[in-house]
C-alpha cells in the first residue's frame, strides 16, 4: 500500500535539500504517527537518508528506530531475521552505491535487537559498520591510527 503523505514529504524534503528538526517532528506526529507499516515506507525513508545530505540528527535516530521495530517487532516471525527479510533489508540499505553511516547503524542495530539474525545481515552489518566508520587520526597528524 502506498503511503501518499510519505511521498509528498520525501518529494518536498528532497527539493528543500535539507531536513529540519520540524521536519522529523512532523514526520514522527503526522505523517508515520504509529510507526512504519510497511517496506515500502522503509524503503522511502532510507532512499530518502541517500537523497540528502542535510538532514536534522533527529532523523537518523527517528528513522533508525522505525526501521528496527518494523523489522524486528513488526513481521513474523517476531524477534526472527529471516533469510528473506535479510536480503530485503541488506539491498534496501544498501542502495545502488553502498550503505550510508545510517544504513550500517540500522543495520547494526537490527542485529543486536534481534533474537536471532540470518548470517548475511550479520555479515553485512559487520561490513558496512566497517565501511562507515571514520578514520582515528593520530594526534601527530596525518595518517589514521589503529583503532
């Protein structure tokens, strides 16, 4: 089923080019008010996470949050990654160019909530916590450190 006011919001945002604290209020009070229903809204607000840049720090945790209690809560079986929520969930988050710092937090956090996870999330949490990550820099200055 299609979200129409999600829709709308992400069109508008992705014009605006910035998502404000406003923004992810009224994304939480009006437009997804009991959470995510479907992968499809999930989908739209993770398309939208690679769509802009400038987005209130609010959205990640809103966003982060959404997508673990559909995923781990909201299909059956509850507590359960399935193989086919797995590969839905890793090429969601994925996209076409490789998970954003969101996605690999999602993905984190899916797997740690979880009872149990299918071994490809896991394996691509690990990887895309690995690809996200910032590089420690020395306090000499110029190459990254161990960390």
């Amino acid at each position: 089923m299609t979200n129409t006011a999600l829709e709308l919001f992400c069109t508008r945002i992705v014009d605006a080019g910035r998502l404000t604290q406003d923004d992810v209020r009224e994304l939480a009070r009006e437009i997804l008010p009991d959470g995510i229903m479907g992968r499809d809204e999930a989908d739209l607000l993770l398309a939208l996470d690679r769509a802009v840049a400038d987005t209130h720090e609010g959205f990640a945790a809103f966003v982060t949050a959404e997508v673990v209690n559909f995923a781990v809560y909201g299909e059956r079986p509850t507590g359960i990654i399935t193989r086919e929520m797995s590969a839905w969930l890793s090429a969601s988050i994925a996209g076409r160019k490789g998970p954003t710092a969101l996605g690999g937090r999602i993905a984190m956090e899916i797997v740690r909530e979880a009872e149990t996870s299918d071994e490809v999330l896991i394996a691509f949490a690990l990887k895309a916590k690995s690809a996200t990550a910032k590089p420690v820099e020395c306090r000499a200055g110029r190459l990254p450190c161990a960390a």
